[in-house]
C-alpha cells in the first residue's frame, strides 16, 4: 500500500460525515496531534478529544477496525510523508519536472493496457444494471471520475467514500452486482483480506490496478504498467477511468 492504512480510514470518515460528527471530529483531532496520540492509552485519546472512552472504542470499530488495540498498531506503524517530486532550486525547472512526471505516467499507462480486457471490462459495464465503483483517498478520484462520467452517458453509478461502507456493501453484493475498485497497487483489501476469503463476495468485481499481486477472490484485473510512485499517482488511475468510460461511450453510444 502507497499510504498507511490510517489516513486511509480517518480521511474516508472525515470526508464521509457531516462536519462536526463524532467520529469525524475524533479524526481530525487525531490527525492534528498524531505525534503526541502515538505515546497516549485509549483514556489519553479520549481526554484529548473531549469525548468518553466509550465513544473511542466505538470510533474504532465504526471505522472498519477489530478495536483500540488495532488503532494503536497502525497509529504507531503510520508515516505521513509526501515524496518530493523535484528538487531543482528555479520554480519553473520545478514545474517543468511536474509536467514531465505527469505526461510520462499517462503515457506509461496509454501504451500498456489490453484493448481486450479494457474490452470486456466496458461489455460488463454495459450488461449490469447494479454497478458500484470505489477506491480509496486519491484512488476514489478515479472512482468518482468514473462514476460521474458513466451519469452522463445514462449509466447510474453507485459510489461511496467512507471503506467500511465500501467493505459492507461488498460483502453484501449479490451475482447481480457489478463493483469495480481503483487500486493503484493491487492493496485495497489489505487489513480485510482475511474476513473477505472467509465469505467471498458474490459479485463480479474488476479491479483498476497497477499492482501486480491480487486477492485470490479477484478474477478480474485491468492492469497497467506503473512505477507505483506517488508522482504517477493518482493521474494513472484517472487517465484509466477516462478511457473506460470514453470507450463505453464510443461503443454504446447508439444503443
């Protein structure tokens, strides 16, 4: 996975809520004081968010985790770092290099996909009814790009950008649904591949990835090559998503 599971979960939940909603205020607060939460007990965590222990370990689970002891692994396993794309000293040798990272990852991607696959994930998109499409912080970019732009072409989409309703609603999909998930490296599942094997959905889901490694559940991969940088991402699966639905458009579009 490109970024730790915990700005995955806390920016899904802040973005997902009303503002000023529990679980959403807990989040931030948490995120504005990470360091010093690293070295707190559950009442610390409590204390500082004005809120009773209770409501922590109900945050806990409420945002896809087995309880406090779990919050404590990956807050403690979280690095919060950005990769520096350039280090020229003239800003627009900078913006240069910029430009030059963005062209390069799309045109990477342009040249790897496989027109059949892309093919058959557009037949999909065309025969079910019941289709949801998700991924996760800039991954779920893509996903509402998708989404937004199937609208346009007569096709409701279904999305959401908290995970555990992501995960809930897969779990309970049926033979009718179709899912498709963004994944920049194939690591979406990561935290919940154990519970998903158990009780494999019964869905047909694609997943969008430059990753090379899927869960076993996963029959259906649209892959390309990346360097599974942060500077490729998220244009790569954005330029992806573009290509899905121009190419649902170009073959449908008089149907």
């Amino acid at each position: 996975m490109i970024y730790s599971r915990l700005p995955v979960l806390f920016l899904g939940t802040i973005t997902s809520e009303k503002y000023g909603a529990a679980n959403a205020a807990i989040a931030s607060t948490i995120l504005r004081n990470i360091q010093e939460a690293r070295n707190y007990g559950i009442q610390d965590i409590a204390d500082m968010c004005n809120v009773s222990v209770s409501s922590i370990s109900r945050f806990c689970t409420q945002i896809g985790l087995s309880g406090f002891a779990e919050f404590r692994e990956i807050l403690m396993n979280t690095d919060l770092s950005l990769e520096q794309q350039s280090f020229h000293e003239e800003p627009d040798e900078r913006y240069q290099e910029y430009e030059e990272n963005t062209v390069s990852a799309v045109r990477e991607v342009s040249r790897s996909i496989d027109r059949e696959t892309l093919n058959r994930l557009v037949s999909d998109i065309r025969q079910y009814d019941r289709i949801a499409v998700f991924g996760l912080l800039k991954a779920q970019a893509a996903a509402i790009s998708l989404a937004s732009d199937l609208m346009f072409c007569g096709k409701h989409v279904y999305s959401n950008v908290s995970f555990s309703e992501q995960i809930e609603y897969i779990k309970s999909s049926s033979r009718n649904d179709l899912i498709l998930i963004f994944s920049y490296t194939g690591s979406y599942f990561e935290g919940v591949e154990r519970s998903m094997n158990q009780n494999q959905p019964r869905s047909r889901i694609w997943m969008i990835s430059g990753g090379k490694q899927h869960p076993a559940f996963i029959k259906d991969v649209l892959g390309f090559e990346s360097k599974l940088d942060q500077a490729s991402h998220p244009y790569q699966l954005l330029y992806m998503a573009t290509v899905i639905a121009q190419e649902y458009m170009y073959q449908y579009r008089n149907q």
